[in-house]
C-alpha cells in the first residue's frame, strides 16, 4: 500500500510534522503544499483530538501518520451514471432477455459488449461503474435468501415419495421412463422402481411394491403436488387427493401430506434420494433387455446404497429401518390394483384379425372371439383379457403406438383352414428377429416340416413329443422358438 506521505503534493502526515516540527503557520503549511487552508485546519484538529486520548504524544504522532486515510463515500453520487446512460444499460439487458426466451443463450452480451456498445454511442462512462450497476441490478431482482429450520424426526412417522424422469436403452430403443422413489425421513432407507408411464396404475403399483417389501406402513406419506395425488386444488391451501390416494390410505391406514407450491425443501430427503440414486444406479449402465431386467439392476444398486455407512449415525439404512420396524404398523393384505374396461373384440374393420383395440394399440385373442366383447384388466406392464369370467389372453402392455402384439396360440384354427396364410402372417413379423429364423431353419433346412403340418401338430407337440408321428420334430421346432423368443409362450 502507498502511504499519503509519499504522495508529491504531500498528506496529513506532511501537515502534521510541518505543524508541529517544523513549526510553520498554517498559512506557510498552505502555500508550500498548494491546498486548501480549511484542509490544513482539519487535520490539525483530527490530530489534536486524537492526541489528547493518547498516553503519550510520540505515540499519538506514530500512530496517526501510519493510519490508513479514510474517505466517507456513502453519499456520494455517481456522476458519469446519468439516467441516459441506465437507460442504455437496461435496454441492452433486457436484449439479452429476449433471447433467452428464443432459446439463443449461446448469443447474450456480456458486460464487456455493453461497456463498448456504450462507448460506441458516445457514452463516457467506466467499465467498473457499468459493472457495478449491472451487478446492483441483478441483485435487485433476486430473491432475499430464505432461513430454514432444520427438523428432527421420529422413527416410523414420515416417508417421502417423488417422481423422477430416466432415459434408458430398452430393447435397442432409447426412451423416458418414470422413476418412483421412496426415502423414509428417519433412517433415510430407499426404494426406486422404474415404470413406463407416470399414470395411477404406476402410482398405486409402486406403493404395493414398497409396502409389500417392507411388510410395514410408515405413519405418514408426504407428496408434491403431483396429478396421481392431488385431484383438485380447494382454496388457496386446500388440496383434494385422488382416488387412488383415497384407495392406498383407506387400505394400508397412513395419512397424507402435501407440500406447498414450489417447496421442495418440505420433502428434502426424497428430492436429494432422486439424483442421488438415478445418479448412482444408472449412470454407468443404462441398456437394458427389457423393464423387468432394469428393475432387477436398479433393486441391487439401491440395496448397495442401502448397506453403505452413514455418516452422522454411523449406522446403514438397513440397521435404522430395523431400529424403525418397531414403530410401524404391519402392512395388510396386498392390494389388487387394475383397470377394467370392456372392448369388443376385433371392432368395424379389423374384425378378420382377431384383435381388441387398446389405446391404439392391437392385441390378439383367440379367433372363435371374433365380434365378441371381453373384458380386459389393465395393469401397468401387462393386460389381461377375459371372455365369460374366463382368462383368454395374457399380453405385454405396448406403450407404443399402433403397434400389433400377437400370439401364435390365438390363430390355430384360421391356420388349419388356411394352411398358407402363415408364410407372410403378421405373427412372425411380431416375433423377434432370431426366433422368425430359427423357425423357418426348422421347417424348411433341418426337419423339413410342412407349415401345414406344423400347424396341425402343434397343440399335440406342446403337450407331449410322441403323441403322434412328427410330433417330435415339430415340438423341437417350437422348443427353439420359444427359447429364442421371450415372448413366446408354448
């Protein structure tokens, strides 16, 4: 730091010694420093009051020609910062607002460009005051930050759900799926499951899944205000809970709770879980066969964050909850939660292929069905349908568009009557690519096999391989499809 005494035009400390070593008039100390005689009074008073405070005045005089000269700036105005020149400033900012909105983030003005737009306009003002006012501004229109109570929690009171959006290779395809996420706020225990839609199916299913895991019911439930949980808003504070919330707590015996608006502080522990364990289990891997393989995965990587140590307890999530277990209530039987719908089987125009239209979606059932209504169970990841309080069908649930899902099983006896309708069916375009091949390699290259005769043994072959001649051949052509083919049931 430069001290005043070197300054060429001298400071306090050349008044002060002038004054009192030297023993000059104020005028003389005037006219050899070229300032002010007020200036010259001042200081000499600010030292005279400082000195006589002090014990002894060679300390007083060491003291006050080392202190750092203070300046009081809290009202001094900014003269180069004329409201022509902020109105510049807010134009150029509220450019930059604009696009934003349009999405060109990577084309804002930074504070450099705005100093030399104004200078380009004639402006002259400095680069620091240009700064400091766009920082004034910005913290103008922030929030002040909020103060929070850190809450103290009883073991088995309170459990947190939320939502969470993945993106996951199933099958070769990539896709968003639903992440439902449970933390209890005691032990900090969680539990995530993956669904393909974030629907009331997905909801009430993810909550069977976790009560029956658990064998036990926490006391209280918090949730945001999510569509699956929240049917309307009543008021201001009020808000009325879905069906399938009425449905879980008259069942399982918990209450609920909602979070205000756009505070997700209220449900911490469940929205630091969220990233915490997508961020955990799916980050490395994220190709999966199908849905029930990625389940698998995630339930072993949460299990793992589970058995690790925490640490403010010195204790795994796994110990508290069975320090929890105590304190809850036994989970009840398991709840049955499904759809249900009625469709006549192959509508209007598609009544020759033997399918029930689904959400846009074609699901087969057996041909003697057609111009039939069944009735359908709708599950999450899978539709059952029923003919007479009879299951007839059971099929993956699509969540695709237009697509066709058949089994083979349900066109037997059109294949009987119509023994060249196979070689270009839609069946085999449904079933995956190793399994079409293998079946073409059985009938035509290894067993020489008949499509006719494949058809008309097949019933037999799924029961038993020597019934009756080629039943043999043809249930090991079968066999190999169905081991290729998941979806495939024989």
């Amino acid at each position: 730091m430069i001290s005043m005494y070197t300054k060429p035009r001298g400071g306090p400390q050349e008044i002060i010694l002038q004054f009192y070593r030297e023993g000059k008039s104020q005028r003389s100390i005037c006219k050899t420093l070229g300032i002010s005689r007020k200036t010259v009074q001042k200081y000499i008073s600010d030292y005279a009051t400082s000195s006589s405070t002090a014990s002894q005045e060679t300390a007083s005089l060491n003291e006050y020609l080392t202190k750092t000269p203070a300046y009081n700036a809290e009202n001094r105005g900014k003269r180069r910062l004329t409201n022509e020149i902020q109105q510049a400033i807010d134009n150029l900012l509220l450019l930059n607002e604009d696009n934003k909105q349009q999405g060109l983030v990577k084309q804002l003005l930074k504070k450099c460009d705005i100093f030399d737009q104004l200078q380009s306009q004639g402006f002259s003002i400095g680069y620091t005051s240009v700064c400091n006012y766009i920082k004034d501004k910005k913290q103008a229109a922030t929030k002040p930050k909020e103060a929070y109570i850190r809450q103290l929690y009883a073991p088995g009171s309170v459990c947190e759900f939320d939502w969470a959006e993945v993106k996951l290779r199933i099958n070769g395809e990539l896709c968003r799926y639903q992440l439902a996420v449970f933390t209890s706020a005691y032990s900090n225990y969680r539990y995530a499951r993956l669904f393909s839609r974030q629907d009331t199916l997905s909801f009430m299913e993810a909550h069977i899944a976790f009560f029956d895991l658990l064998g036990y019911v926490y006391q209280e439930l918090v949730y945001d205000n999510m569509r699956v949980a929240v049917a309307r808003f009543v008021g201001k504070h009020e808000k009325q809970p879905t069906d399938a919330l009425l449905q879980l707590r008259g069942h399982y015996g918990f209450t609920h709770r909602f979070c205000n608006v756009r505070r997700g502080n209220e449900k911490g522990h469940v929205e630091r879980s969220v990233e915490y364990v997508r961020r955990k289990s799916l980050s490395l891997k994220s190709t999966f066969d199908d849905l029930d393989q990625a389940n698998a995965w995630l339930y072993g990587r949460v299990d793992q964050l589970n058995s690790s140590m925490q640490q403010l307890s010195g204790k795994t999530a796994i110990e508290l909850l069975d320090e929890e277990k105590c304190f809850l209530r036994p989970s009840p039987l398991k709840l049955t939660c499904a759809e249900q719908a009625q469709l006549r089987a192959a509508a209007a125009a598609v009544d020759k292929y033997s399918a029930v239209s689904y959400r846009t979606n074609r699901y087969s059932v057996p041909d003697h069905l057609v111009g039939e209504f069944v009735d359908v169970r709708i599950m999450s990841q899978e539709l059952f349908f029923y003919h007479k309080n009879t299951k007839i069908a059971t099929h993956f649930r699509s969540y695709g568009k237009h697509d066709w899902l058949v089994s083979i099983d349900h066109y037997l006896d059109t294949f009987r009557k119509k023994p060249g309708a196979p070689s270009r069916g839609l069946w085999q375009a449904a079933l995956p690519w190793p399994a079409a091949v293998i079946l073409k390699a059985f009938m035509k290259n290894i067993f020489k096999i008949s499509q006719k005769t494949l058809f008309i043994y097949y019933p037999f072959a799924k029961k038993t391989r020597c019934l009756m001649p080629y039943s043999k051949k043809v249930s090991s052509a079968w066999f190999a499809v169905a081991f290729a083919s998941r979806r495939l049931k024989s």
